[in-house]
C-alpha cells in the first residue's frame, strides 16, 4: 500500500508540475502575444509617419504651400488692381466727356407709353 500511495503522490507532484509548466507556457503566449501587438502598432505608426511626410513633401513639391498660394493670390489681385486703375486713367476723359454730353444734350420727347396711348385714342 505505501508503494501505492507514494506512486499515487509521484502522480500527483507530475500533474502539479505539468500544470504549472501549461500555466507559464499561456502565460509565455500571452506576454509575446502582447509584445507583437505592440510591435506592430510601433510598426504601422512608422509607416504612416513615413508616408504622410512622403505626401507632404509629394503635396509640397506639385502643390506649393499654402503660404505660396496666398502670396501668388495677392500678387495677380495687384496686378489686376493695377490693369484696372490704368484703363480707368485710359478712359477717364472719354466717359466724362460722353457723360456730360448725355445730361446737358436734352431732347425733349415723350415717353413711349404716352406716344402709345395717344395713338389708341386717336
């Protein structure tokens, strides 16, 4: 009998020891598990870095800055102020002159809805 209750105790310490050997092993799994998951959103954070400051230099390059575009913005908004105050100065004389044709040249005559409604009156 103590032969079959020491083999029984021997059975017994193996399970123990093979349970605490699953154990460790899951425990083992998970943590690397955890470490690859973390890998690899270091990972993908790299590539996006990488990629975003390849699109903005990409974006830079085709597209300019926004600081460019605003000055090149105010530059043609110049130059067409400039157009317009030269033909203004072109001009000038020209539309004062006809303006001044048109209010001191009074002809007088009437209206066309008058002219009409004398005729249907006749």
């Amino acid at each position: 009998m103590a032969a079959q209750s020491q083999g029984i105790k021997k059975l017994m310490q193996a399970e123990k020891e093979a349970a605490q050997v699953v154990a460790s092993a899951r425990k083992k799994k998970a943590q690397r598990l955890k470490e690859a998951k973390e890998e690899a959103a270091k990972e993908i954070e790299e590539y996006r870095k990488q990629r975003e400051t390849l699109f903005q230099d990409k974006q830079q390059k085709y597209a300019g800055s926004k600081d460019d575009f605003a000055q090149l913005m105010q530059e043609d908004t110049q130059k067409k102020i400039k157009e317009i105050e030269a033909q203004v100065d072109t001009n000038k004389e020209a539309v004062i002159k006809r303006l001044l044709e048109l209010v001191s040249d009074i002809k007088p005559e009437l209206h066309q809805n008058i002219l009409l409604q004398q005729q249907k009156e006749k």
